[in-house]
C-alpha cells in the first residue's frame, strides 16, 4: 500500500469522496451528500478519511450511540476498488480505534458479507479482543424492507 497514505479526521469538504466511494462499492447504501457532509462534520471525532496525493481512498463513519457512549458503532466502512484488499480497511479501523480509544467497537452487517465480517475479525485479532458475530438479526428485514437483508450485529472488544 501507499506509504503516503495519511489517515485523518473527516471535514464537509469529504462528502463528495464518500459518497461516490459509497456509490462505486456497489454493495454499500449510498446516501445523499448532505448526509455525508452532515456525519463528516458533526462526528468528526468518530469518523475517518484515508488520503494519498489528495484524493480520499477510503473512510470510515462512526458515532458513539447516546446511550452507549463506551462504544464505537462503525456505520459505514468504504475502500476504493483499486486500494481494495491492500490492508487498508483495517488500517483505517485500527487507527479510529487508537484516536477515540472506545472500549467496544459494533457494526451491523449481512451474514452474506463475507468482507466485511472479515475485516471485523481481523481487526479483533490485532488488538487480541474478543469478536461476537450474533446469530440473530439486530434490524430485520421487517425494519429495512424487503429489498434489503437482515443485518446482524458485531461486536469487538473490550480495548
Ligand atoms: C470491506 C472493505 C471495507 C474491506 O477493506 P479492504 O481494505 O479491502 O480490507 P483489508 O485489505 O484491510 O482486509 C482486512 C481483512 O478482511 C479480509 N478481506 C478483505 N476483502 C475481502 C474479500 N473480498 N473477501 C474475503 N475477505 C476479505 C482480508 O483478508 C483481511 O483479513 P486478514 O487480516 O485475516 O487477512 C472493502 O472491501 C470495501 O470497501 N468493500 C465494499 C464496501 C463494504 O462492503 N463495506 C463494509 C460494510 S460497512
């Protein structure tokens, strides 16, 4: 991987990146721009870009839910296609984790989604923490509609 690759905070100026990184995944949900700029801003301290020569190559969106305010929930994680596979999802994972220092870190994801449950794993193993994958959906296809899956929640930790 690129060894200028800086990671760093994310600002408004992100939100066009994000959200056309989001929208070539093809497999990530791809909100508006405001959005992107709204998550950018006001979760600065929860969120994180990956930038090499200027342009953004990845970033990660999280918040700390208000009534667990020791946990990290990870909303969105997007890599560029080119820099996929290259280590640089749990770089951006791990140096989140390392800025805010949460004890546990969450995410939701559709057991069908191999990279991204994956990603979680690998991340737990780096910091040697526990990793639960549940069995049971935390939003179900009743809440999200019947064009989305289920999505499971992932737990890591503690830190
Ligand atoms: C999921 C995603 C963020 C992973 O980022 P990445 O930089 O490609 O992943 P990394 O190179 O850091 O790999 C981290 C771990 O995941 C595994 N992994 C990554 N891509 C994988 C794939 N396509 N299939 C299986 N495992 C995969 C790696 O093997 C590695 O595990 P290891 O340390 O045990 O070897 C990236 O592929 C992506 O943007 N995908 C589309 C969007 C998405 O699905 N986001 C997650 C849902 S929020």
């Amino acid at each position: 991987m690129d060894d200028q690759m800086i990671f760093r905070p994310s600002t408004s100026r992100d939100a066009l990146a994000m959200h056309s990184l989001a929208r070539d995944s093809q497999v990530l949900s791809v909100n508006s721009t405001y959005y992107y700029a709204l998550m950018a801003r006001h979760f600065q301290a929860t969120c994180m870009v990956a930038e090499s020569e200027g342009r953004v190559c990845g970033y990660v969106i999280g918040y700390c839910p208000p009534d667990q305010p020791d946990t990290l929930f990870v909303w969105q994680v997007g890599v560029a296609k080119p820099c996929q596979g290259k280590g640089l999802g749990k770089k951006l994972l791990i140096a989140l984790i390392k800025a805010r220092n949460p004890d546990f870190l969450e995410a939701t994801i559709a057991p069908d989604n191999q990279p991204s449950i994956n990603l979680f794993r690998s991340v737990a193993r780096h910091f040697n923490v526990g990793c639960i994958f549940s069995e049971t959906s935390y939003f179900s296809q009743e809440d999200l509609g019947t064009d989305e899956k289920a999505e499971h929640l992932m737990k890591i930790g503690p830190f």
